[in-house]
C-alpha cells in the first residue's frame, strides 16, 4: 500500500523572473528512501511540494504508479508530508492531530462539524479511527502524549506527532521536508537511525528533502544532489562519494570536504598535480584533482606542505597544511596514533587511483594508470 | 577581577535603583491620581447624592440616583437603543470584516489598494463624514434615495422615520468600523503559518471551507475575541454620530448621549454621576477579560 | 471567473465604502443650483470650488480650527510622551517599591474610557475657572496608560547587558532611557504617536463638554458648530468644510499608509 513509485518526467518551475526547477527527470522507486540534498534555494523544497501538489508545475508531470496526478489536488495524491515545523495544529490534541488525515476522508464536512458531528458520524467508522491513531501512537511511543496539545510537547516529541499523523493512513509514500532541522545534535542523530528503522518496517517510498549530506548519507538508499534547480548527480551515497560525477558534487559531500588541487595533462596525457608528475593519464587539457583527506598519504617523497594547526576528534586528527608552491590548504584525516605538531614539515603522496580528476567544465574526467613513474 | 573588588558595587546599585524607579514613576502616578483615581472616587460620591453643578446645598439620596435611573424612560430607551445598535453593529461589523480580510488577503499585487479603500473611514473626522451622510441619506437630495426611486421603491426617510433612526446610525456605524476589523483580521491571518494549510491538503482538506474550518477559523480565535469585544465596546461609547444625526430626538437616544445631556446640558450631576457608574459598569465587564489576558497572550 | 469574482465584491465594497467621499468631494466643487442633480457625475456644470471653500472658511475660521486641533493633539502628544516613557522604562527595566501595585493600575485604567472620567474632570475645571482653554482639552489625555503598556512592552526586549555595560560606561539612567532605550522602540513610539493624533484630532466628546469658545475649539466641534449654522442651506460650503477637516488625517494616511494602519490598530496588540 505504501509502496508506489514516483516518476517525475521534464518538471520545470519558475517564480516570476527565476528559474528554480529545470527540466527536472526523476523515478523513485517502490518502497525506495530517496533524499533530494543541496543547499537552501537549489530548488530541494520546491520540487518536494510539486510532488506534493502544493505547488504546480510549469511544465512536466508527475506520476504516482502508473497515474498521471500533475493536474490532482494534494489531498488526492494520497501522499503523506511531514514539514520542517511540524505544522501541527496547534488548537487540537494530538490524538484530534492524528485522527484529522483520517477523519477527513473518511467522514463527510458534516460529520466533521464539533457539535453536531458527534451525532451524525457513525459509531463503527469513529471507533476504527480510534483504533488506528492508537496504532499510530504505539509505533511512535506517543500514547501517553495523545490528550496533550502540540504547545506543551518538546522538539522531538512534536517530530514524533508529525510522523504519526503521516503514516495513519498508509500513504502512497511520505515526504519529508527538513523534519530534524529544528532539533537538537543528538536529538537529531537519534531520529535519524528512527527514520531509517521506520522505513524499513513500513517499507514505504520516502522522499526525504535535506541540506545536511549526513542524513542523506546514512539513510538513504539513494541521493539526488540538486544544484541550481538541476539533479547535479543521482545515486547511491556511495556512489557519490566515490565517484562524484562532478567538481560541484565532489565539494559538496564529504566532511571535512574535499581538497582540490590544481592539475594539467600534457600533450600524452600526463598529469601533473600541483607540479609534481604522476602516472596518471588523462585527456590533456586544465584539470581540478579532488582528493579526500583520508585518501592523501604521507611519506619520504611527494608534495611537501607544512602542517599550520592540527584538531582532535577523538580517534582522527585533521591536520591543515599549506602548500608552499601556491600558498593553498590541504586537509588530511591521520589516526589517533599519529603525532604530528604545527610546524612540522610533511611529504603528501596522492594515491593515483584515489584522485577525482575534473576538467576545466566541472565534469568528471576518465583517468587510466599507468606503470609508477618515478617522483 | 575577584569578588571582593565586585562586591562593594552590590548593595550600592540597589540602594540607588530604588529611589529612581520611583522618580521616574512619579509624574506618571502624579497625573494617575488627578485624571483616573480621584475621579473615579469623585464620581461614586457624586453618585450617591443630589448634587448639581452650581448648588449650593446637596444631600445623600444613596441609591435613589440608580434606582430612579432605572424608572426613567429616557435611559431606559436609551439603553435599549444602545443595544439595539450594539446587536446590529458587531455580527455585521465582525463578520463582513472578516469576509473582506478573507478576500483581501488573497489579493498579491492589489492587496495594498483595497486595504486602503476600506481603512479610509477609519482615519476620517466622524462629525464631518456623518454631515455627509446626512446629505447622502437625504430624501430628496440624496444619491441614496436617488437609486431606491429609480429602482421602483419609495424614498427612505433614514433619518425621519423614528424606527428607522438606531439602524441608520448603526449602518454609519458599520461603515466606520469595519476597515479597523479588517486590519485585525488581516494580522490575525498573517500570523497562520502556510504549512499549516499545507498540512490540511494534504491532510486531505480539499475545499477551502475545509481548510477554513480546519486551520483559519480556529487559528483566528484569539483575534475574534479580541475585534469582537473592541466593536462591542465601541459600539456601547456610540456618540458623534447621534450628537451630528438627531441629536437624540424621536427618542433615538444612546446611552453616552443620555449620559452627556444629563451632566453637561441640564447640569444633574449627582444622577449623571449615576448613570456614568452604571456605563462604566457595562464598559468593563466587556473588556476586563480581555484586559487581563493581554499580558499573558493566548499562545497555543 | 474564480479569479475575478473576488476583485469584483472587493470593488463593489470599496465602491460603498468610498461613496461618502467621493459625493463630499462632488458637491463641494458643484455650485449651490446643482444640489436637486443627484447623479455621480464627476464633472460639474459650473464649477464652485472656490465659491464653496471660501464660503466655508469665511463662515467659520476654519484655519483657526486646524491650528486649534494641532496646538492640542501637540500638546496632548508631548506630555504623554514625557510622562510615559519614563515611567514605562522603569516598570519594564527597574526595581521600585510598588511596581506590581502601579501596573496593576495601569491595566485597570485601561478599561476605563474617558468618557466615564468626563464629569469629575468637568466639575473640576469648572470650580477652578479653566473651562474654554487649551489645558482644559488636553488635560484629562496628558496621562496615557496605553503609551505606558506599549512602551513597557517595547522596552521589556531591550537587552539588558546593554543597560548594564551603559551604566558601567558612565550613562545616566535618563540617558539611558531616552538614548538607548527608547531609540531600540522607535517604531512603537512613531505608531504610538499617529495613534495619539488621531484619536484627539478626531474627538467630540470632550471639546463638546469644555469648549464653547469659538476661538479654542477643535476642528471635530468646529465641523458640529458650522453644520448646525449651514445646515441645509448651503450643501455645497458645508461638504467643503467637512473636506477640509477630514483632508490633513486622510493626506497623512495616504502618505503613510504602513504607519499609519500600525499606529490606529495598536490597540491590536493588547
């Protein structure tokens, strides 16, 4: 039931003079976790309500299964959302919060009224409601909080109302804007693991909107990086990591992020990386190599850069050093054991099979090995 | 810096704060005491005797100024005029405000056009617009009865026929208020979060009378109370028009009305003092509720 | 037709809602022989304006009337401000004996409409002889509770770390309060003030009850005076007169409309 897929075919959306959404492709699968990541104003939440229908469309259209629901209104799609406020509403309880998706398709406008609908609505229907928000509750551990107001409830616990209300009535898929923004750092490490227990028992498509890459790395099966109102690159978290299709993903995954050093293939396709030759070969031309602090090594040859300051997480160190040659930073991640001090000069190696190699235009470049070449 | 070096600073500030707490109160409870307190006690001595302007005896009546204010037809009608108009005035005056702010709030780029239109009457001068609507309402001259003849009907005598006297003060009424209603709607409208009507579609709430019973209307509630108790009492203080219109003839009094004639016209202080208790009365059962609430504002 | 169905009630509305307007400004440049021609046509036959305004003007000092209604909206404007502000600034910013005691005042003088306050007063000023003066209008407003509410609320945002580093750099609390404090609200004090204005530009109840000296009054009681001297003779001068009491409110109200709609319904925050 709460398993559908979602295909989005050439949506594009303008407000006014700026194009927030360009010919937007994209299938989510039954039963898929699918986050939309980017940063504020990349067009996330917009295409989330355009999937939501509260908000249509310029051109393209919206499938639910195999149905066409671009022209349906939101309460037609069957989809559940839940919001970056919560939007709770504020004047009920949360067992009245929970109960509303359903009272509202199932009862009539009349049978809903607060006085008389108490006398029209029958019994039977009233008393499955009842039932299914208890069950909602339960799975949320929220039934002690039924007969209280959203005021009185604290961060997390109104997150946990706002899922109730939207897994009640077994939506077609949920969508979720932002839903652990508002809280606290543990709090919100908390809901995430959840969120991703909770799509796994349900089963159900979530399409998740974030601008935080850890919850779209730790919880989805797949991430659609959105820059610019386009789907920069779509794929497993590991695929973007790994393999970041281009400059603009590799910088945007990955903490501490990426470091990118300047780069040039000669006439046979050398590359050369901040000057220093490797056996990497390339189309020639200008290039960005991207290396991961955990992939850069150290050793007796290689680029030499001086550590500038050194911050201890526990079982990594991040040591920032700078490159005499053009005055830039690199950051690499070393073991606790490691005991490196400011000052200290160092000799970088860049693991030719690690470097993500970009051309001038930001797309990956394909890079081949060659036999070692000495330094 | 150690405690020691911070201590001695202590005592001294609070020794200063407290006399200047009170000399910055003190014109403020100077002018308390002259314009609110010993009126208010001046006034409930008034009330219990006979007292007019200008004597130079009076005595204690006691209640006899209440009782009589009860017995006297001039302020009983006034009093039923009053809530005539009080009845006619707030459903409509509420209500049709809220519909137009409904409206209005729609509106993107016209929004600052119509607003303007329906808070125009709330900034003009009442004594010189009721001169306008004397002429406007006239039975000859007027455009009003102009369109009720031309549209097949006997002219109205809005301000002749008696019976018709309270509404037509009441529809002037209307007319004022109502833009000041709907600027309060329309910040009550405002403050609803969009997601929360987002919510409610996807909640499944499809018509707008369904998001509007879901979500505006209950979001709205504290903002009702609140216009509906200033129209009411704005309604019970009804004057300039009377004052403009008829002068209270053909018994059209309103109760400030009743009550300026009494103390300042035919100088029976000692009952006008009577009949402002009795008005004051009504005034604050009105808004004494609401009074209290607003340091501690409904938040859901 | 979903789109402009809402446009057109609005319209038709705001069409009732300005006819007033419109048929004051009409007739107040129609000539005399015209008042029997009830249709809306914007255009006069012969046009009056002169005729009329300066009928009004020479009926009535009609300037004397607008100089009247700014001596004493200024006035009662300038004692309420110096009255409240510190007051405010004390109840929201410091400790006094019987601070809860005075708020509770205030709270409760906020229900108390002047008019309930007008006989005392009335006999008051009439047993001192200062009836028929500019104090006896502005008096009974000198103390506002409302300006007193608005601007605790107001000042009760004020940090106080920047209270406590002013003192330590050597402030007086008066500079304090004027300075720092009330610069921080100075949107409630601009909306305060077009609050003040207009309710005491536009009074009756008073004026009519103080003043029946020509020369002092304010234009609201100067509209009653020459409508009843004008009345039903001369429809033209009489809207001419009322245009130009309504005129300086409804000219600040367009020019500063956003204000405007904040100052009158500030009563809106209560």
């Amino acid at each position: 039931m709460s398993q559908q897929s979602i295909d989005l075919r050439g949506v594009s959306k303008s407000f006014g003079a700026t194009r927030v959404l360009e010919d937007i492709d994209l299938s989510v699968k039954e039963g898929e976790f699918l986050s939309l990541v980017g940063m504020s104003g990349c067009g996330k939440s917009t295409l989330l309500r355009i999937i939501a229908g509260l908000e249509a469309p310029d051109r393209g259209s919206v499938f639910i299964g195999a149905a066409d629901v671009t022209a349906r209104d939101p309460s037609d799609r069957n989809l559940a959302m839940v919001f970056q406020s919560y939007a709770l509403y504020p004047h009920m309880s949360v067992r009245q919060n929970i109960a509303t998706p359903l009272r509202m398709r199932i009862l009539t406008l009349p049978a809903r009224l607060p006085l008389l609908g108490r006398l029209l609505a029958p019994t039977a229907v009233l008393a499955q409601i009842d039932t299914d928000v208890s069950k909602a509750a339960e799975t949320l551990q929220i039934t002690h909080l039924l007969d209280r107001k959203p005021g009185q409830l604290s961060g997390g616990q109104r997150q946990r109302v706002a899922l109730a209300r939207a897994l009640v009535r077994q939506p077609a898929a949920f969508l979720m804007d932002e839903p652990l923004s508002n809280l606290d750092a543990k709090l919100r490490a908390h809901m995430r693991d959840e969120l991703a227990a909770l799509h796994r028992r349900l089963g159900a498509t979530f399409i998740y909107v974030t601008h935080d890459q850890t919850e779209a790395m730790t919880m989805s099966d797949r991430i659609a990086l959105m820059i610019d109102g386009r789907i920069e690159q779509l794929g497993t978290p590991d695929d973007l990591y790994q393999r970041p299709a281009t400059l603009a993903v590799a910088r945007f995954i990955g903490s501490p992020t990426i470091n990118l050093l300047p780069a040039e293939a000669d006439g046979e396709g050398r590359v050369t990386i901040a000057g220093q030759s490797t056996s990497i070969l390339a189309r020639p031309g200008p290039l960005t190599v991207g290396i991961r602090p955990e992939d850069l090594e150290t050793g007796d040859e290689g680029l030499a850069a001086e550590v500038l300051r050194v911050e201890t997480h526990g079982p990594d160190r991040f040591l920032t050093c700078a490159l005499p040659t053009d005055r830039s930073t690199v950051t690499l991640r070393q073991g606790a054991s490691a005991r490196p001090a400011r000052g200290d000069m160092l000799k970088l190696r860049i693991p030719p099979e690690r470097a993500h190699l970009f051309g001038s235009d930001g797309q990956r470049v394909p890079a081949r090995i060659t036999g070692r070449v000495a330094a | 810096m150690t405690d020691a070096a911070l201590t001695p600073a202590a005592p001294a500030r609070g020794a200063i704060a407290l006399p200047r707490g009170l000399i910055f109160v003190a014109p403020a409870v100077l002018l308390m005491l002259a314009i609110y307190i010993l009126p208010i006690v001046v006034l409930t001595g008034f009330s219990i005797t006979d007292y007019r302007l200008g004597a130079l005896r009076w005595e204690f009546v006691g209640l006899q100024n209440f009782r009589a204010a009860f017995q006297d037809p001039v302020f009983v009608r006034a009093l039923a005029n009053t809530a005539l108009y009080a009845v006619l005035v707030i459903p409509t005056g509420v209500f049709l405000a809220l519909g137009i702010a409904l409206l209005v709030q729609g509106r993107r780029h016209s929004r600052a056009l119509w607003e303007t239109a329906y808070f125009l009457p709330v900034t003009a001068t009442l004594v010189a617009m009721a001169t306008v609507w004397q002429f406007l309402l006239h039975p000859t001259l007027g455009p009003v009865n102009a369109a009720i003849t031309w549209a097949g009907f006997d002219p109205v005598s809005f301000l002749g026929n008696p019976a018709l006297l309270i509404p037509t003060l009441a529809l002037i009424g209307i007319w004022q208020v109502l833009g000041f209603n709907m600027v309060l709607f329309l910040a009550g409208l405002t403050a609803i979060p969009n997601d929360l009507l987002d919510a409610a579609r996807m909640d499944g709430a499809r018509s707008p009378i369904d998001r509007f019973l879901t979500v505006t209307w209950p979001m709205l509630g504290p903002t009702t109370m609140f216009v509906i108790v200033t129209t009411s009492i704005s309604a019970f203080k009804v004057f300039e028009t009377v004052a403009v219109l008829t002068k209270g003839r053909s018994g059209s009094e309103t109760l400030l009305y009743a009550l300026y004639l009494e103390g300042f016209e035919y100088s029976n202080t000692g009952y006008a003092a009577a009949l402002t208790l009795i008005f004051l009365a009504i005034v604050l059962v009105l808004s004494i509720g609401q009074t209290l609430r607003m340091d501690r504002r409904v938040h859901y | 037709m979903r789109r402009v169905l809402p446009h057109l009630i609005l319209g038709l509305g705001a069409a009732l809602m300005l006819l007033p307007f419109y048929w004051m400004i009409l007739t107040s440049i129609r000539a005399p022989a015209e008042i029997f021609d009830v249709s809306l046509w914007p255009v006069p036959r012969d046009f009056s304006a002169v005729q009329n305004y300066g009928q009004a003007a020479s009926t009535v000092p009609m300037a004397r009337f607008m100089l009247n209604g700014v001596i004493v909206c200024g006035g009662i404007l300038i004692v309420q401000v110096l009255t409240a502000v510190p007051a405010a600034y004390a109840l929201a910013k410091l400790r006094f004996p019987g601070r809860r005691l005075l708020m509770a005042l205030v709270i409760g003088a906020l229900c108390i409409p002047m008019q309930a306050l007008a006989l005392p007063l009335f006999v008051g000023l009439a047993r001192t002889n200062l009836l028929n003066t500019y104090f006896a209008q502005m008096m009974p407003f000198f103390l506002s509770v409302f300006a007193i509410f608005l601007f605790r609320q107001s000042f009760r945002s004020y940090p106080d770390e920047i209270i406590e580093a002013a003192r330590m750099d050597g402030f007086s609390e008066m500079e304090i309060c004027w300075r720092l404090v009330l610069r921080g609200s100075l949107p409630s004090l601009a909306a305060f003030s077009v609050f003040s204005v207009v309710a005491h530009w536009n009074d009756l109840y008073w004026p009519l009850i103080v003043v029946s000296d020509m020369a002092i009054a304010p234009p609201p009681l100067g509209m009653l005076f020459f409508s009843d001297v004008e009345s039903g003779a001369n429809y033209g001068a009489l809207m001419a007169g009322a245009a130009m009491i309504t005129a300086p409110m409804i000219l600040c109200f367009l020019l500063a409309r956003r204000s405007f709609i904040a100052g009158i319904t500030m009563t809106g925050v209560k």
